[in-house]
C-alpha cells in the first residue's frame, strides 16, 4: 500500500507541468468527483502546487471528512502543503476528530 502511494505521489508531481492557473479549476472540478481515485489523485496533485492552491481550500476541507481514508489523507496533504490559516485550523480539527474515533475504537 505504501510502495502504491509513493508511485502515485511521485506520479502526481511529475504531471504537474500545467501552471496553477489552469490547473486549478480543473482539480475542483476532480474534487468534487464522484469517483474516489479522481478525488483523490486531484488532492495530491493540489497539494504538488503547494500554496498556489489556496483556492481549493475550501474543497479539500470538505474531503477530510471523505468516506475512503486514501482521499482523507491526500486532502491533508495538499492543505498543508497550501499551509493558510484555515487550512491549519481545518487540520487541527480533523487531527481531534479522528483521535475521539480512533479512541473510541479501542475502548469498544
């Protein structure tokens, strides 16, 4: 799962030849996607443009809340890649909400 992960990360990067604002409203378009793997792919490669895509911040934010963990993970990511302010707080939050289910998970 890992080696997978690297491969796509170091995929992502290499295809992102196309200027932040051409691309930027393409990966919104992706991160609304109802297909996992393009919302997913689309937050890694947000997070490769790195604070150029602050405008999708707002999209991002809502993946981290996403169904499929993968997309969860590349959301945060790309925000702290983008490194803003709400994009630090949404992290926080995400961070406490996962470690309330995490540890809810274990005393069950």
């Amino acid at each position: 799962m890992i080696r997978k992960t690297f491969c796509l990360l170091i995929f992502t990067f290499c295809s992102c030849q196309e200027s932040a604002s051409t691309a930027i409203p393409k990966l919104s378009k992706q991160l609304k996607s109802k297909i996992t793997k393009e919302r997913s792919q689309a937050a890694l490669a947000a997070g490769a443009y790195g604070q150029d895509a602050a405008p999708l911040t707002e999209d991002l934010i809502r993946l981290l809340s996403d169904k499929n963990g993968g997309t969860r993970s590349a959301a945060a990511f790309a925000l702290r890649k983008i490194d803003s302010k709400d994009a630090r707080k949404a992290l926080l939050k995400a961070q406490a909400v996962e470690a309330k289910v995490n540890s809810e998970d274990v005393t069950d």
